[in-house]
C-alpha cells in the first residue's frame, strides 16, 4: 500500500488536484485532530438537546411528514436503523468505485466540520471503509436530490452497519463479510446519526465531478483534434489572430484561440497555402468559430467547477447544530436541495453536447471533397470502389443527435415526494448521471475526427504539420494505420475514442492550458 497517495482532509479545504486524485485512485484518508475536536463538541451538543425532553427534528421526532411524531429516548437508535433500511430502496447498475469513494471523502468532510452531531466513530467507520478499499453497492437510480442524495447514500450506511454488499478487488460480497475481513466492526447509529448521513448532496455531486473532470478532458483534446482538422483542410490560422478576441474579451474564448495558434504554428501544411488560388473567402465556422463556441463551452465548465468546488466543501445535512448563547440548538433548513448541482450538471451537459456538435461538423466538412481543401472524397483512394468515412461520420451526427435529446435541462423537473412535503426536487442526481453517457458520445465523435484529420494530415504527403500537431498523430498512428482502403473500421473508432478518454494527445502540452480554468 505504499503507493497509495496519503490524504489529510481538512474540513473546507478540499481542491480540484485532491477531488481528482480520490476519483482517479484508492487513497489514505485521515482527520486533523481539529476535525475530530469539532466532532465530539457537535455530538456533546446532541446530547445536550435530547436532554431537554423537547421535540428537535430528526433527532427525537419522525422524518419528513412524520416529524410531528416524537419518538421515545428508548428507541432511537431503532428510529436509525429503520431510517436506513427503509431508505434503502435503490435500483439499476451499482455506481463505480471511483464515484463511490468521491461520495464516502465528501460525507466525510461535510461531518468533520461539526455541524452534524454525530460521534467519531461514525466518521471513523467511513474512513474505514475507504482506507481498506470497500466499496459499498449503491445502486445507481433512485434519487431526486431534494432531501438529500437519500436513497444511494442510505445503500452506503447500510455498508458501515454490516448489511447489504460491497465490493472489494471488483467482486460483490456482505458487507459483514468485508468488513470482518479488515478487522472493522459494524456500526449502531445513535440519535441523529442516520439523518446526518442520507441527507445531503455527496452522490449528486460526486456523479457531476465526474462529469466535469471528463468535461475538460473532451474539450482539452477536442482543441488538439480541432487543430489538425483546420490543418488537414487548409484553414486558414487568420480567424485566431489574437486581437479579435481581446476585442471581445471572454476568458475561454482568448484562451481557445491561443491554444489554436501555438498548435497550428511551423505548419508548413499552413504555409504551403499563403497566396494559393483558393475560391473560399472564408473557412466554415466549425473551423473558424472554434474559438468562440469552445470558448464558451471553457467559460461555463468553469462556472460549473467553481459551484461544485463550493459543493464539495459544504455541509449539506439537515438539521445542523449550532451552538449559541444560550446553549445548542439544532436548526432545520434544506441545505439538502441540490439545485446548485443540478444547475452546474446542466450546464456541463450544454458544453459536452456542444463539443460533440462541432467535431461532427468538422467530420462532415474533411470527407466533404468541395469543402475539404482538395482532399479526396470520404477521404479515402479510389472512392466509389470504397467508401472510407462516410459511415464513420454517421455514427457522429447519430451521437451527436443523441446528445442533444440527452441534454435537456434536467433541474426545470420536478415532481413531489413525501405526501407533498418534498413539494420541490432538484433532479440533479439524474441531471449529474447522465453526463458520463454524453462524454462517452463525445469522446467517439471526436475519436472519429482525429481519424479523419490523421488521415486529412497524411493526405498533404511531403508537407509537415506543426510540432505540436505532428505529436498528436503520431500518437494516432501507434495506435491506428492509415485507412488505405475500405476495412474493417470500428475497432480503429474504438482505438481512437480511447485516445481520447486517455487524454494522451493533451498529455504533451499542459503549458497551453495553464490559464484556462478559474478555479484551480
């Protein structure tokens, strides 16, 4: 377990570099002292308000339109475990490790802030879990982030209980049975323990963070991509000069249009062209407006990172426990309602479609032989006897298609939960989950554009692309030959779309990207 990155989380101080690192890897998770001095002081404060013998919300009372019902000192830790396996009522595919441990680190976080009222050996339960790699089974659906993410995050209490399954090394056993294996002992939720746990918005925003971190991978290679297609049709670099964009003055599209000159600079594909006949006054815009579309695709990633970064941070329960003069007190509100995340899901999912968008019109202009800057047709020899690319595009425009239906706004829903007591929901679990299908979409339709403009790229024979450009389709050709004649084409889409995912043609040029993300 050496190799395994060691983590002191910090209450509030959870960065992108460190949101990254739990998602991609296992970790070793531990609290500051500080944490766990807050955390027994909120717990104290529990104590304190049981004491009274008033009624206090999800602390003594019934949930939702029950909490009118009061509920004896005797039976509270059954109101927990009723909480959690009533709550357990998740469906579909079990999210992935990666999500999962993104989840248990944000629910850790929210509750060492001390605002919760649970013991440490709550939270200590959880660093449990994901310091010895058990992954609870938490089904995918079922939540409509509104009173918190409760469904998929009661599946991960019941884990910390020694009920329901986990996984450990990728194979689903009882969680007794793992955490007994490690030495770990099964939790029984005291007073307001269970509540702490379901309520709040962890799955919502761990499934977004999944969804912005595959956001800026597409849009960073899309550029790349983006590049060798304006070189592979002879484009012209004028549309990229930086003065127009400084005129406008938004961040990504400045950003965008310098990363296309560094790309496409010492092309001599680009020179060759300088005082050619060339009838095309001007290139269409999914070349020339890069830019401005990209641009504006970074400018709300950004938005949404900066909301999710905020998110990852907050305490999301209900109620939360202050401790003012008089004494604590537990207030109830609805920091649960995941709306925030919901808005930041939606607006990734206008950027992924967007992307997709402009790499298929790319695709569609480079087998296009009267706007392709003398390219053969489908980009393929012999065209007729073969037809290269041009089925390889439809799969694009089908994608692309697909994603726009997809991307429909998913927080403009709602529908009443809870005897119309949750009368307003945020759908952001949904609005956060469906962005991995739409990055896979995009990162096939930009797959199938990099073998185009490889191909565009291979067509200029005696004329080399830039630096920069010539790395990246070297990178393609280890992979994927060139397409000579017509074979058999899916495995080199697949090939290509794992570039992609890999992020291994933007690999080599991080000084590009260096200002591109407000939130770091």
């Amino acid at each position: 377990m050496t190799d395994i990155k060691k983590i002191i989380l910090q209450p509030r101080q959870l960065s992108f570099a460190m949101l990254r690192d739990i998602y991609e890897r296992p970790i070793i998770l531990t609290l500051p002292d500080s944490a766990y001095e807050a955390i027994d002081a909120s717990h104290q404060d529990v104590r304190t308000i049981i004491a009274r013998d008033k009624s206090a919300y999800g602390i003594n009372t019934g949930f939702g339109l029950l909490a009118k019902t009061r509920i004896s000192d005797d039976q509270l830790e059954l109101l927990q475990r009723n909480l959690i396996v009533s709550h357990s009522v998740g469906t579909g595919e079990a999210l992935p490790d990666s999500v999962v441990r993104l989840i248990m680190v944000m629910k850790v976080a929210s509750l060492a802030q001390g605002f919760s009222g649970v013991r440490r050996e709550v939270v200590d339960s959880l660093l449990g879990l994901i310091n010895h790699q058990i992954t609870p089974n938490i089904p995918t659906k079922g939540s409509v982030g509104a009173s918190g993410d409760l469904a998929p995050l009661s599946h991960m209490t019941l884990a910390m209980m020694g009920e329901g399954d986990v996984y450990v090394a990728g194979k689903k056993i009882p969680a007794a049975e793992a955490l007994a294996q490690h030495g770990l002992e099964p939790i029984t939720l005291a007073a307001k323990e269970g509540l702490a746990l379901i309520n709040g918005t962890q799955v919502s925003t761990a499934l977004a963070l999944r969804g912005y971190f595959l956001a800026r991978d597409l849009l960073e290679t899309a550029t790349i991509v983006g590049s060798l297609s304006i070189d592979a049709a002879k484009g012209s670099d004028a549309p990229f000069d930086a003065r127009i964009h400084e005129v406008r003055g938004h961040h990504g599209q400045i950003e965008i249009a310098k990363a296309h000159r560094q790309l496409i600079k010492g092309s001599a594909i680009r020179a060759s062209h300088d005082g050619e006949q060339d009838d095309r006054v001007q290139d269409p815009y999914c070349l020339r407006c890069q830019p401005q579309v990209m641009g504006a695709c970074l400018d709300i990633i950004n938005q949404a990172g900066k909301t999710l970064l905020i998110e990852s941070n907050a305490v999301t329960d209900n109620p939360l426990i202050f401790n003012n003069e008089d004494g604590p007190v537990a207030i109830s509100g609805g920091n649960f309602h995941a709306e925030p995340v919901a808005f930041a899901a939606d607006i990734l999912a206008l950027a992924i479609a967007e992307i997709g968008s402009m790499s298929e019109r790319r695709i569609a202009l480079l087998i296009d032989a009267t706007l392709s800057g003398g390219l053969p047709p489908f980009l393929v020899d012999n065209a007729g006897l073969n037809s290269g690319f041009m089925i390889a595009h439809v799969t694009a425009a089908a994608l692309a298609s697909e994603n726009k239906s997809i991307a429909h706004p998913g927080s403009v829903d709602s529908i009443p939960t809870s005897a119309n007591q949750e009368d307003h929901v945020s759908m952001a679990t949904y609005c956060a989950r469906r962005l991995y299908e739409m990055a896979q979409n995009t990162a096939t339709i930009i797959g199938i554009e990099l073998l185009a403009a490889g191909q565009g790229i291979d067509f200029h024979r005696g004329l080399d692309t830039s630096d920069a450009l010539t790395t990246a389709h070297q990178k393609l050709r280890e992979q994927v030959t060139f397409y000579d004649k017509d074979r058999y084409l899916a495995p080199d889409i697949e090939a290509a779309k794992q570039l992609v995912l890999a992020g291994i043609l933007a690999e080599h040029w991080q000084s590009l990207r260096s200002n591109w993300y407000e939130s770091k």
